[in-house]
C-alpha cells in the first residue's frame, strides 16, 4: 500500500510538469490563435489599406471644379465678351448706321442703303430720320418699273417735269403737240389699277401734262389739284444775286448746275441737304397724304426737281449743264415711296426712254 502511495505520488509528481506542460501548450496554443485573428485584423485593414477616400480620392484627383474651371477656363464673359468683343451696339451701329425711321435707323455704317435702286446721299435728311439708302442711285428708271414693283402696303408719289412746251416760258405757255404726244404716252405706260392723284404748279403746260396722262390711262379727264409750292424757286435764297449770276454766266442752267456740282454761287442758294428735306417733308409728302391715294403724279420744273435729284443720287447722275450740256429730260424726275412701317426710299424717275437730254 505504502509501495503504490509511493508510486501513485510519484506518478503525479511525473504527471504534473507535463499537465502543467499541456496546459502551457493549449495557452501557447490559444496565445498563438489569438495572435492570427490580430493579425488578420491589422494586416487586411480594409479601412487603411484600401483607402477608398484617400487612394481614389474622387474629390481631388479629378478636381472637377478646378480643372475644368468652367468659369475661369472657359470664361464665356472676359473671353468671348459678347458686349464688347461683338459690340453689337456700336460695331453693327443699327442706330447711327442705316438711318432708317427711330425705330430701326439703318443708315451710316451698315447703309441699308445698297440693296436696291434707291439714293446714295440722304445722311442729311435727318430731320425724320426716315429715309433709307438701299442702292446707289445712279441712274433714271422707269416709273412704271418702280410703279410694278411696289411691295403691298408701299405708296408713291412721283415729281417729274412737264412735257415738252413751245416757246412761251411764261406760267400761261402751253405744251406743244409733241408734248401732248409725250403725256399720252406716259399715260399709255402707267394703265392699270393705280388709283392716281394728280397735281401740277399754278402754269398751265403742268394741268395740260395731268390731263394728257389721266387721258393717255383711259381716264375722260383729272382735275388736278394745283400746289404753289411745285412752282417758283424754292432753293434760290438771295434772289438779286442768282439773277446777278444768271446775267453774268449764261443763265439759271448754268448757274444752277455750277453750284450743285462744284458749289459755286452758293451765297445765292440754301443747303442743299435741308432744304431738300424741308421741301419733302413740309410739302411733297404732306400733299400726297392728304389725298388718301396710294399713287401720286406732281408736275412741276426742271429748276425745283433737278437739285432734288442732284441730292438723293450724290451728284452721280450727269446733270452737270456748264460742261455736257445734259439737263432734266421731259417728264423726267424723282419719287419717294412710302413703305407701310414709316420708312421711305427714293428713286430718279423717268416717263420716257431717257431721264436726260441735251440741250445746246
């Protein structure tokens, strides 16, 4: 009993270093597992190793906001400037450049005035601001060319010479019989649906020049109205000196054509832009208008239409009498037409083949 005692001490005493051994292992062992989960947790670091807000960094990588710089790269307001680069205001100059009515006023730089046979020099019309250049007037056209272009809402009223006269130059002389031949002619063109208001100065060959082209038309007779102002001397304004000039450089043709082309005599005469503006606008037009027709036929002089004409063409039309001897056909003239939106434009005007003659 005491031998197994002894042997049963002895075998705990063998038994206990290697539980205690055990035991230290399955601690080891525990330790050790502990030790790999650690790990496992400190090495993936899915939050620090993957850094998905750091390493892409969507937010300053791309930097949409600083790279793109819509505002500053691109800079639609400094670069392209629409205001200033474009300048719509002061390049195109609507305003200053095509003097058309106050509304679109298109008449300096642009010149709506180069698109169709209207005048060149009507800048100084700027009483109304309503006269726009669309071509260059050059040249004398039909009347009944213009007449049959006319836009739906547009109105005319030409002012052309009478016809041929005889030898009496007083307000009594009548036409002879070619002038006869050559209103009822003009009347034979301008046949159609035109409703015509006709007026002539207080001589009689202009009332004689209405009858013969309301004849010429189909019309029994027109009872022209008669307008002082297509009469007289509306540009002459110091009367003793053009009659002074006349005397001494053979005649008004002369004198007249002198001063329109090279400006001589001018103390004999007004400005010619406003005064032919004033001509207009205080007399031609306003007649017209109170006739309520669309068509208007005004007979009156060479001396009072040739300036007129001289004007609106900028001297481009040969009228220059001191050196060509050209001078204002018969039935020959100017018109001014009236567009529904308050504009106007003119035309030189002629009712016979030519708008010139020569006269020696």
């Amino acid at each position: 009993m005491k031998f197994r005692n002894l042997l049963a001490v002895a075998a705990i005493a063998c038994l206990v270093p290697f539980l205690i051994s055990c035991d230290d292992d399955a601690t080891s062992s525990a330790n050790s597992e502990n030790d790999v989960e650690t790990v496992i947790r400190d090495s993936v670091v899915i939050r620090d190793s993957v850094v998905i807000r750091d390493s892409v960094v969507i937010r300053d990588s791309v930097v949409i906001r600083d790279s793109v710089r819509v505002v500053d790269s691109l800079n639609v307001m400094d670069s392209v400037y629409v205001k200033d680069s474009v300048h719509v205001v002061d390049s195109v100059q609507v305003r200053d450049s095509v003097h058309v009515v106050d509304s679109v006023q298109v008449a300096d730089s642009t010149l709506v005035s180069d698109t169709a046979e209207v005048a060149d020099t009507l800048s100084a019309l700027e009483k109304n601001n309503q006269y726009i250049r669309e071509s260059e007037v050059t040249a004398f056209i039909s009347l009944k060319t213009v007449l049959e272009g006319l836009a739906e809402g547009e109105r005319i009223v030409a002012v052309l010479r009478h016809a041929e006269r005889g030898e009496d130059y007083s307000t009594t002389g009548p036409l002879n019989d070619n002038g006869v031949q050559q209103a009822l002619s003009v009347g034979e063109k301008l046949q159609g649906d035109w409703d015509i208001y006709f007026a002539g100065s207080p001589s009689t060959r202009t009332h004689q020049t209405c009858h013969n082209i309301a004849k010429g038309r189909g019309q029994a007779d027109t009872l022209a109205d008669t307008l002082e102002f297509l009469g007289g001397t509306w540009f002459v304004k110091d009367t003793v000196a053009y009659n002074q000039y006349k005397s001494d450089h053979s005649g008004s043709w002369n004198v007249t054509t002198k001063w329109l082309y090279e400006g001589s005599y001018a103390d004999a005469f007004y400005e010619l832009a406003p005064r032919s503006t004033e001509y207009l606008d205080d007399n031609i037009i306003p007649a017209f208008e109170r006739s309520g027709k669309d068509v208007g036929i005004f007979i009156a002089h060479d001396l009072l239409i040739i300036p007129v004409v001289a004007y609106i063409s900028n001297n481009s039309i040969d009228l220059k009498y001191y050196t060509t001897k050209k001078w204002l056909n018969y039935l020959a003239g100017f018109a001014v037409v009236l567009r529904p939106d308050g504009t106007r434009r003119f035309y030189a005007v002629k009712g016979l083949d030519a708008g010139t003659m020569k006269k020696e």
